[in-house]
C-alpha cells in the first residue's frame, strides 16, 4: 500500500515537471494507462481533481498547487528513510543530523569535518529540511540528532545544551536605538523565546516588519532592500567589518537557546555521544 501511494505521489510530480501524463509516461518507462490509473486512485483518495487539460498541455489545478509542496516533501521524506535503511541492511549505518533554524547548518558542518578529523570517517546525512518539526522527527526515528531552540515541553527525548547563540541587531544605516526613526524589522521568527527578547527591545507598537524563515536570505534582504534585523554575531561580522551594514548603537544583544535532541535508546547512541562531544569542541571554539 505504501509502495502504491509512493508511486502516485511519484507519477503527480512526473507530470507536473512534464507537462503532460504522456511525458511522465515516458519518463517513468510505464504506460500512460498506468499513469491515468495512479492519478485516478489519488484524486479518488483526496477527493478532488489534481489536473487541467487544455490545448496548451496538462497543468495543475488549483487542489494540484495545494498538494504540490506535500507530494514533494513526502518524496523526499521517502528518499530518505529508504536509502537510510538500505545503507543499514548493507551494513553501513549513518547518523542523520539536522538543525530547526538555517542559523545552524554551517554548525552541522563543522561538526562533520570535526567528525572526519578526530574520529576518523564516520558516516552521516546532513537534512536541510527545516520545515520538519525535528523533536517529532527524532522521535519518529528520521533524524538521529537534532539541533533545535525550543524543546517540546514534557518531551522524553534526551536533551544537551550548547551555548547559546547570540544574536545583534544590525541595520543598513547607521542607527541610535531610542533617539533615530526605525526602519522596517526583519523578522526571522526564531520562537518565543526569540520573540519575547525582540518585543523588550523593541515594542511591537514601535516597529513595521516583515517576516522571512531563512536567516541568510532575511540578511541579504536587508542589505539589498534595507531595514534592520537581530541576526547570529557570526553571520553578520563580515559585512560588518566592510561597512556594509552597522550595528544599531544602543541596542542589546540577546540570546538564542541552542540544545540537541536526540533518542536514549537508539541503538546509535556511542555514535550520537561522538557528535555531541564535536559539537561542544566546535560550538565552545566558535
């Protein structure tokens, strides 16, 4: 049943890319009967038509666009669980790592060089996906460890913190907190506990923003467009020193919490233990 839903998912996307079931025909080497048959069965089980067909060709229709990025990220999702398994069946068993909030991936990084370098190859997947909720990927056993700063409350998942991650408010101009007229905010919405040190700075009444998911998009945002935004020290220190950007004068530094998530009972723990010893070499040397 899995398989079959994983083909129609498949078969979606290969007309979408394609343009036409015949196309996706053709680049799945099935038969476009086989290709009208998945694609009945998943508008059948969704309840609505995923396809236009007009003279221009086949495009998606409007249930098709909202359906998209789930199909997408079910694919990928697949990919990954059954290559991770066929690495395990043969032997070769890898730790998945991943990070909440893009701040975090050249972390993930270094803690792989450092992995190369003091324990010798170790094998691992870096998941940029940070659409996941990772404490529910950790727990569901898709991601093996997970850097994360906020942890569920009540959660069983084993818990160790790293130093914080801190964060300044940077802007185009050169700003006076309290004296100068605020430009646009850059809100990377980093959580509540991010959120309720933005709002003791700058009270929600005293500011127009904008909110981005991606803190190195959200800086390049701010440095083509202009505003200001808090961002992690390291990420903003070269356009820093250029004169590209400049701190907001007045304005505090305030920290994000950084913790690793991950299973006590997996069976990867010695491992696991390895990465954890990495990242408090690389995050305390950082």
């Amino acid at each position: 049943m899995i398989t079959m839903q994983i083909n129609a998912f498949e078969t979606f996307l290969a007309i979408e890319a394609a343009g036409s079931f015949h196309g996706a025909a053709r680049r799945l080497h099935i038969t476009q009967t086989a290709v009208s048959a998945r694609i009945k069965g998943l508008e059948d089980s969704l309840g609505a038509a995923l396809f236009e067909r007009g003279p221009g060709g086949t495009r998606l229709s409007a249930a098709g666009r909202q359906f998209l990025p789930y199909a997408e990220q079910m694919m990928r999702t697949w990919e990954f669980v059954s290559g991770d398994l066929r690495a395990s069946l043969a032997g070769r068993v890898s730790l998945r790592l991943g990070a909440q909030l893009s701040v975090w991936d050249p972390l993930l990084v270094d803690v792989a060089v450092w992995l190369e370098q003091a324990q010798g190859t170790v094998p691992f997947t870096l998941n940029y996906d940070h659409g996941l909720n990772m404490a529910e990927a950790v727990s569901r056993r898709l991601l093996d460890l997970a850097i994360v700063n906020e942890v569920p409350a009540g959660t069983r998942l084993g818990v160790e913190a790293l130093p914080p991650e801190p964060l300044v408010l940077v802007s185009d101009q050169p700003l006076r907190l309290g004296r100068d007229e605020l430009p646009l905010f850059i809100n990377l919405e980093f959580g509540n506990e991010y959120a309720a040190q933005v709002q003791q700075v700058l009270p929600r009444r005293s500011r127009q923003h904008i909110v981005l998911g991606n803190a190195p998009m959200g800086l390049r945002y701010l440095m083509k467009r202009g505003g200001m935004g808090y961002f992690p020290a390291y990420m903003a220190a070269e356009a820093l020193a250029a004169g590209q950007i400049h701190r907001v004068a007045e304005a505090p530094e305030i920290l994000l919490s950084c913790k690793v998530l991950y299973l006590p009972d997996n069976p990867a723990l010695e491992q696991i233990r390895q990465v954890l010893q990495g990242l408090r070499e690389v995050r305390g040397s950082g």
